[in-house]
C-alpha cells in the first residue's frame, strides 16, 4: 500500500524541511542495520528488502512481491530524498505493514497499530 494520506498528514504538519533534495549519504546503508535489527528482534513472515529511491507521492510504501531472485518477500521502498530520521521513521511505518500484513481490518488498522507499537517500542529500546 502507498502511504499516500501519511503524506498528506506530514505536509500538513509541516515536515517537508526534512526534505533533502540535494542527496546526502546512503540513507540505504545507514537503514539497512535498523531493519536487520527489526528483522532480528521482530520477524515478519517473510524476508524484507529494502529500496531507497525517487517516490513521486509517498514518502514510502510495503508491498508483498515475488520475484525470481528472492523469491515470496516483503519490499519496502521509501524515498531518496528522507533525512536519516524520517527514513527511520518511515522504515518503522511500512515494517509494521509487513509484521500485519495478513491481518484484517485495512491499511492502517488495529492490527498494524500493535504492529506499529511493537516496532516504535524496539527502535526505542524499550520492552
Ligand atoms: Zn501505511
């Protein structure tokens, strides 16, 4: 799913100085440790990869993909130009949507909330 109305909520809230147009360093690189952590500490039913590039309406996006390389797996995406925190921040949105992907209820139901919970709560450290 595309996190379209996430956008919306972030523009209004006045995030988009977050923005880093000109590029910075690999936010890839500097993301993929926290998703092999959450992958540890919170497995999803799959294996998750991860993009980093141009998304021209969301600041991300889970989606359930099948390819010859990797087989059944989670992709998420999340746009080239986040900063470090909202990259993090972004990662921790779509994992959810991966760890309650076969729960009822839509995009961003109960089910991805306690999702969301667990995954804000081991970004955080905390039990
Ligand atoms: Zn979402």
């Amino acid at each position: 799913m595309r996190d379209k109305s996430w956008t919306a909520v972030s523009r209004r809230a006045g995030y988009m100085e977050i923005y880093r147009p000109e590029g910075g360093p690999d936010l890839r690189a500097t993301l993929l440790p926290v998703l092999r952590g959450l992958e540890e500490g919170l497995p999803a039913r799959l294996p998750v990869r991860l993009v980093v590039r141009r998304l021209r309406d969301c600041w991300g996006f889970c989606d359930l993909r099948r390819t010859r390389r990797d087989g059944p797996h989670f992709l998420v995406c999340i746009d080239d130009r986040s900063c470090e925190a909202m990259g993090r921040h972004t990662l921790a949105h779509e994992y959810a949507h991966a760890l309650a992907w076969d729960e009822p209820g839509g995009t961003h139901s109960d089910a991805w909330g306690r999702a969301y919970a667990a995954v804000y709560r081991a970004l955080e450290g905390e039990e």
